[in-house]
C-alpha cells in the first residue's frame, strides 16, 4: 500500500537556526497537509496545500512557517528561526481528488530545538 | 468553532471483551468524521469515516463506528478486543467545507490477556 514518507525521523536544532522537513506524498494524491503534536497534546492543523498554493492555513502558521511543493514529489516545511516552542512531532498528510478522500499521514519528525 | 471532545483518557478492556472508545463533536453543517490509531513510534493510521448515508460504518481490523447526530456522537466499537489493539486512538472531523481535520485529545486503549 502506498505511503507517505517523511525525512529525517528525528531532527535537532540549535534555537535561532532554520530547519527543513521533507515529505514524499503518496504519487496520485493532490492535496497535502501539515501538522504538529506538541508532547502530550492533541495534534494540530498547521497548513494545507492545493494546486500548488496554501489553500488554508491555521493561526500557528505565521510568518517564521512556510511550505513548498519543489518538486513533483516532495513537500517541505521550513521553520525559520526556531524557538524552543517549535519543538514537537510533524506529520505530513496527503489526501486524493475527492473531498470524502482519508488524509493519510506519514511517521513523522521529530523535531527537537536546544 | 468545531471541536472534538474524547471523554476518556484511556480505556481498559480484557481481551475478548467488547470495546468502545467515546468521541464528541460541536460542527457547524454536516460533519465528515475519522478514527485513526497511532502506534508508538508511528503515524496516524486511517481506521474508518463516515461521511453519508448508514450511521454505522466500517473500517480496518474489524473496527466499526456509529454516527449519531441527535447525540453529535461517532463511538468506536469492536466486538472482541485484541491485545495487539492496544494503541492511541485519535477522533477527527472536518467541516465546514475545508479539508483540515480537528483531532480530539485522543484515547489510550489498553487491551489486557
């Protein structure tokens, strides 16, 4: 069965530093998706992505966040200037053509900002 | 706002037995309602929606769903409970005519031999 894949599982930063985290949607899919889980809390939508712009983002996704489709295959998220808050698990999700369609999510990074 | 509420921090069942884990919501229009499972080290796996049409659904590993909107419930259930079900189970919906989910705080389910 097709998957989302993420990279790196695990990531450590230094505060103040810029970080890019890397998804491979499943091929077919168009819509892809960010979110975060900061530990112990519930998981949260950060952003979505269609046709190759946001089409929605949450109030977390300010201006330190931004997302890119480089490719045909990749979709990364860009923390830019990390604060120790940023630190929590993403999961990227991808979801097919029809809104009824399952968003189905990768094993996530782990980021962890020093 | 859209919300999802799961009551229980965590469940406890004996293997056999059958299980429910409870999930609440509060949308506006028609909800689009999800259960995915989370094992350790790992991502949210899609378990089951209900979109439209029975209010019982089914889905993965001889999971199943009841929609209930008098009640703006989507219970999990399974008939007989395994061990190897013991995971995070994590309620979704989505409305509103926007695609992102709101995820409940999610549910431990601990299933003992």
């Amino acid at each position: 069965e097709p998957e989302v894949t993420q990279t790196p599982s695990h990531q450590v930063t230094q505060m103040g530093q810029e970080v890019i985290l890397r998804c491979v949607p499943i091929s077919n899919h168009l819509y892809f998706y960010w979110y975060r889980q900061i530990l112990g809390q519930k998981v949260e939508f950060l952003v979505s992505f269609y046709n190759n712009e946001i089409s929605e983002k949450s109030e977390i996704f300010d201006d330190q966040f931004s997302v890119e489709r480089p490719d045909g295959s990749n979709f990364t998220l860009k923390i830019r200037s990390t604060k120790l808050e940023d630190s929590a698990m993403y999961f990227c999700a991808s979801s097919g053509e029809t809104d009824n369609q399952p968003q189905h999510f990768g094993d996530g990074t782990r980021l962890s900002i020093l | 706002a859209q919300s999802v509420a799961q009551p229980e921090d965590q469940v406890n069942v004996a293997e056999g037995n059958p299980l429910t884990v409870k999930c609440t919501y509060s949308v506006s229009g028609n909800p689009y309602l999800f259960w995915y499972v989370q094992y350790p080290n790992r991502g949210l796996q899609f378990l089951l929606k209900y979109i439209t049409g029975d209010n019982l659904v089914k889905g993965s590993y001889g999971f199943e769903a009841e929609f209930n909107k008098s009640q703006t419930s989507f219970h999990l259930k399974k008939p007989s409970a395994l061990v190897s079900d013991s995971a995070l189970y994590f309620c979704a919906v989505r409305a509103g005519g926007y695609n992102k989910l709101i995820f409940g705080a999610g549910t431990r389910l601990a299933v003992h031999p």
